[in-house]
C-alpha cells in the first residue's frame, strides 16, 4: 500500500507539473487531475488536503529538478560557456512539448493568485537561479572568457530573462527565435 500511495503521489505531482506548464496554476483543478489520472478527487485531498499543499510539492519537485542540473552542470569539465549551454539544453527540455512553458514562468504568471507559501517557494527558485548563472558568469569573468559590462547579478538577469523570453516567444515563432536569441546573449558574454 505504501508504494502505490507514493506512486501516486508522484504521479499526482507529475501531471500537475504538465498542467502547470500547459495551463497555468490558476488553471487547472483537481477535477482536471481526477479526470486525467482515473481517480476521484477526494484521492487527490488525501495527498494535497488544499490545492496550496499541491503548489507547494510542485516548487519542491522544480527545486530538486534544478539543484540536481545545476549539480551536473557544475560538474562538467569544460568552459563556462559551455555550462551555459547545458543551462540552455535543461531549460529547452524541461519546457519542451507541446504549449510548455518553463514552469517558473508560468507560476510568475500567476504569482498575484498564488498563496503566500508557493510566492516564498517561488521567489526562493528564482533567486537560486539567479544565483546560479551569476556564479557562472563571475567565474567566466574571472578567468578572461566573458567580457560583459556591468554588474554580473544585473548579467544573470538578462541571461534568464533572455532564455525565459526567448522560450515563450518560441511558442509563437518556432523554435529558431530562441536559437538566436540564445546566440545572441553567447556573443555578448564572450564581448
């Protein structure tokens, strides 16, 4: 019994990170997940008693998805740049598919909804993020492989910005837009 309860709770979790990169969190109920999964509602309560308690497990399972590819990323032998792009390939997969999104960027929509638990567990991943590509931009900088002005916080933001945008614009435009754009924000790095 144990295992089917955390097979369900994962698989709860799982379809609630899709719809949350398909619809956003205000837009999906649990009558969505009960219908999709073949289990009734109050299956879905026994997990997450409020839909808060959902949103929190979600900004969990994106925070152990991130700190498990920054941790691969930080492992890799090569350049900075070349860790950025490992930054760029996670970010395409992880809102890869059809109307995905990145799932940051989706609760940033939504964030004015959003309980006071899942805007901390929000601001919290985004910082950690932040943080991530602005310790990869100091030691880029440090060792002579990034020339970029300014402040490397304010750099990390428009790299993040940069890819975020470029994913959500790639929705209407094709994928190409965020190859460029992505290229782009390469090219400024290396100055």
């Amino acid at each position: 019994m144990q295992i089917r309860m955390k097979n369900r709770k994962q698989q709860i979790v799982e379809l609630g990170l899709s719809l949350l990169q398909t619809r956003g969190f205000e837009s999906f109920s649990y009558q969505d997940l009960a219908r999709e999964l073949g289990i009734t509602k109050a299956s879905i309560h026994h997990h997450f008693p409020k839909k808060a308690d959902l949103g929190v497990a979600l900004c969990e399972a994106i925070q152990i998805w991130h700190e498990q590819q920054f941790a691969l990323i930080n492992s890799h032998p090569g350049k900075v740049i070349d860790k950025l792009d490992l930054y760029i390939k996670g970010n395409l997969r992880f809102a890869s598919g059809e109307n995905k999104i990145c799932p940051l960027s989706s609760l940033q929509a939504d964030v004015t909804a959003l309980p006071d638990t899942m805007r901390i567990a929000l601001k919290r991943m985004d910082d950690h993020e932040l943080d991530f590509i602005a310790e990869l931009l100091e030691q880029g900088k440090e060792s002579g492989e990034f020339r970029f002005p300014g402040a490397t916080r304010s750099q990390a933001m428009l790299f993040v910005l940069a890819c975020k945008g470029a994913l959500q614009y790639s929705r209407v435009h094709g994928e190409q837009i965020f190859d460029d754009t992505m290229a782009q924000m390469r090219a400024q790095l290396i100055g």
